[in-house]
C-alpha cells in the first residue's frame, strides 16, 4: 500500500481543469446511477410478472376450492342441520 506522506504534493489544479475533473467524476456517478437504474427496472417488471402470475394461480385454487366446496345442503355447526337449524334425530321423517 502507498504511504500518502511519500508521495509528492498535490499541485493546485487550474479553476477550468478543476471544474473538467469535477464534470467526469459526475459523468461517472451519473453513469452508476443510471446502470442501478436500470437494474431496479428489470427488477421492478420481474416482481409484477411475478405478482401477476402469483394472482393466476390464486385464482385458479379458488376456482378449485369453490368447485370441491359446492355441497348439496350447507350445513351449519356440528349437531345443527341446514342454516343453523337443529339437527332433526336419525330416523325422523319430516
């Protein structure tokens, strides 16, 4: 590693030579900044693909689940029949 005391000192550059050094040092943040950009996007379209596609499959098991859940009469708790009502004994005829 360079040991900064050893090297030789820093001359005061000129207010234009300054000013073009400062612009390239900003062209490159500007340059990173725009290729993080970029990635963010990319990422950004792969997430709502993702999200979309997520939604696709939720609603095909709902599709699935509402099919297998269709029953003949919708009972209530156990011990209760239809909607809440008691459950008529074994054997009784309405």
């Amino acid at each position: 590693m360079k040991d900064p005391l050893n090297d030789p000192p820093i001359e005061p550059l000129e207010p234009l030579d300054e000013i073009n050094l400062r612009l390239a040092v900003a062209a490159a943040d500007i340059a990173e900044l725009r290729a993080e950009v970029a990635r963010l996007d990319r990422d950004l379209d792969e997430s709502r693909r993702l999200n979309l596609r997520a939604a696709e499959l939720l609603d095909l098991v709902y599709e699935h689940l509402a099919v297998k859940a269709k029953p003949a009469v919708v009972t209530g708790a156990a011990g209760q029949g239809p909607a809440g009502y008691p459950a008529a004994p074994l054997g009784a005829t309405p």
